[in-house]
C-alpha cells in the first residue's frame, strides 16, 4: 500500500481552492493510505472532505524553536511517504522536503524529483498551477471541488425560501479588502425591500460592520459568530445569491455551488485567487469605497436572473 503525505497549512480561501486537488489526489491513489498535514483551523473541514486516512496538526514552529524542528524531522522520516504532494509550495515547505529526507516530492522546492514552477506564474490562477503540477505525475483531472460531505442541521437559524448571504468581513490586517458596511447596508435595504432577507456571515472581527448593517436594515438575520463552515456550505445551497468580499467564507459559498458577486480591491488579485466557477461574477475597484451600490445591485440581478433561468430549464428538462 502506498504511503502519500499532502500538505496545504493555509490560508482558509486557498485552502478550498486545493481541494479539488486534493479530491484528484484522493481519486488516484485510490488504495493508498493518505496523510494531510494542516493546521489546526482546517481540521474539521479536512475530517469533512472524506479524503484522508490521517490528519496531522502542523504548529508551525518558530525558526529558534529547535526542538519541534527535529520532533518534526523525526516524524517526517518515521512515517517513510513514498510521494509527497506540496499543495502549500512555501518556503516553509521548503524546509519540510529537507526535514523529511528528500522523499519523492511533487512541489517547486529545488531539487525534488517532480518540480514546476512556471515563470508565468504570478499571472495564473491556483487552480489551473495546481492542474499542471499534478498533471506531472498523471494526475488528471481536477474537478471542481465537491463540498457535499460538508452538512448541517440548519433549523435552529429559521430561514425562509428566499435569502440571500452577505460576508462583510476579510482578514482584520487586509482593511482594504473590504467594502464599505454602509455600503453593505444599502444593499441589505434593496434586497429586503423585494422580499430577500439579507443574512450576515462573519465572525468576532466583523462584529461592528454587522451592527451598522443590522441598524440601517433591522430585517437583516446577523448569523455572525454563529456558523462554522459546515454550516456555511449548508445555508450557501439554499441562497439566492451571496455578496462577499475576497475572505475564506466567500470562497467557501462559491464551492457549494451559490452564485456569488465577489468583490477585490487592489488588495488581491482576481486573476490569482478568485472564486473560479461559473456562477461567480467578480467586482474590482482599486478602492472598495469606490465601487457603487449601484452597481453591486446589478451584479445581483444578474445572477438571480441566470439562477432563474437556470431553475427553469432544469424543471423543462
């Protein structure tokens, strides 16, 4: 039985954008005995993709921190992989490739026996470097990543037929990732008026953009701090729509299949890290504050209207 070892350490958006990878991984080495190493954040969801037979928790040791080093050392060799697949491509890992003896590697760390690392890079989305570097070792192809193993019992929120999410929130050190809670609240106003409750996803560092959106639009169901991503894959199934800034649970809603307007500041880069399914239409400004009500609303009505569509061609079918 083969022994393959996975790494993807973070960050919660780039995360969901490898599963797909990691599902193909999965799909491969169908008789193989699969290892994740992640961090503790990706835990449960990495439990909830089905795709490992083991989860290690990396703590991501400080450089002078010597002894979790040669602890990791050690359980790297110990466990003798016989293909590593660096999903993470860090400089950290970098070090992990050594630390573990130079086993059988697919990443861009020198001297690994699968290595690529296109020059164009930088202007290439995650998924489609990922597609080419697993391509290597004739892994092919890479789905978009299945979310179904992600469920949850959604009565205790009590929402009705028609709603659609809102995710004000992004990392607290990217400000510039996030448009305007009053812009925000303006929408949650249009959407309420045509009878679409608007639902707030975040957590404890959205707190005060949810209470503004929550004091200009009463309507609005503050579900912040109350959802994990079981959860959130859960309620995305049955939105209408969702507007999120460039933030994990964005990426997260997308996955499940709802038709998403992200929104990007100069802060990131779409053509990298975008949510890159159909039913996602994305919105740059080089400053958030810049980016109208207006036209956020459109790119609603956009995807409700080819959502409709959608539905009805299915029921004709």
């Amino acid at each position: 039985m083969q022994n393959i070892l996975v790494i993807k350490l973070s960050a919660l958006g780039d995360f969901i954008l490898s599963i797909g990878s990691m599902q193909a991984i999965r799909t491969h080495h169908k008789n193989a005995r699969i290892t994740l190493l992640t961090t503790p954040p990706f835990e449960a969801l990495a439990r909830g993709l089905g795709c490992f037979d083991e989860i290690w928790l990396d703590s991501r040791p400080a450089p002078w921190k010597v002894a979790s080093w040669l602890s990791l050392a050690r359980k790297l060799r110990a466990a003798r992989f016989d293909r590593v697949y660096d999903l993470q491509r860090s400089g950290r890992t970098g070090w992990y490739f050594r630390l573990a003896g130079r086993p059988e590697w697919v990443g861009k760390v020198r001297g690994c026996a699968h290595r690529f690392e296109p020059v164009w890079a930088k202007e290439r989305h995650i998924i489609e470097w990922e597609r080419e570097q697993l391509a290597r070792v004739g892994i092919a192809p890479v789905l978009p990543p299945d979310l179904s193993g992600l469920t949850s019992d959604l009565n205790r929120f009590q929402l009705p037929e028609s709603y659609a999410l809102l995710v004000p929130g992004s990392a607290p050190h990217r400000p510039g990732k996030r448009w305007p809670a009053a812009s925000y609240a303006a929408l949650a106003r249009r959407l309420a008026a045509r009878g679409i409750l608007p639902v707030l996803i975040g957590g404890k560092t959205e707190r005060a953009e949810m209470q503004i959106i929550v004091e200009a639009c009463p309507e609005a169901r503050d579900l912040g701090g109350q959802t994990d991503l079981f959860d959130i894959a859960a309620v995305a199934r049955g939105a209408a729509v969702a507007v999120g800034n460039d933030t994990g649970p964005t990426h997260v809603i997308a996955a499940a299949g709802c038709p998403v307007v992200a929104l990007f500041s100069e802060d990131s880069d779409p053509v990298r890290s975008r949510p890159p399914w159909p039913a996602v239409e994305v919105l740059r400004a080089p400053k958030l504050a810049d980016l109208s009500v207006e036209r956020v609303e459109a790119a609603v009505e956009s995807a409700l209207r080819l959502a409709d569509t959608a539905a009805n061609r299915h029921l004709s079918g």
